[in-house]
C-alpha cells in the first residue's frame, strides 16, 4: 500500500483527481484524521478540508495516478 500527500487547490484539481482515481481498478482512499474516505467519491472528497494536505492511501499502481500525485504533491 501507497501512501502520498497531496494538496488540491482548485475545484478543477479535486475533479480530475476523483476522475482518475475513479478509472483505477483498485481502492483509493484519503485519511481525514480516524476517517478512511474513498477517494473515488466526489462528495466525500468535497467535504475534506482542502486547505489542509490530503494523505492519499492506494493499494495499487497506475500511470495516470502517479501523474496526478506528482502534479498535485504537497509542498
């Protein structure tokens, strides 16, 4: 299991990050604290705090993902 950190900025950002974590054929989660959210939910991922970093939990590898975790790292 991967564990990442991102930050989503924008509306736009959150969007195509729930998009492509949607398209991947595995679980992807955020860590809020003690509550596991499913990264592939967009409401779920709209109720977060995203002036905070987000802790990404992924139990698998894909292109795009990885592209996405790159563009969107936490500083």
């Amino acid at each position: 299991m991967k564990t990442r950190k991102i930050r989503l900025k924008t509306v736009e950002d959150l969007r195509e990050f729930v998009q492509t974590a949607d398209r991947c054929s595995f679980d992807v989660d955020i860590l809020n604290g003690e509550t596991r959210i499913d990264a592939k939910s967009i409401m779920g991922v709209m109720s977060l705090d995203l002036t905070k970093d987000l802790e990404v939990l992924c139990e698998g590898e894909d292109p795009d993902l990885e592209r996405v975790f790159t563009e969107y790292a936490a500083e």
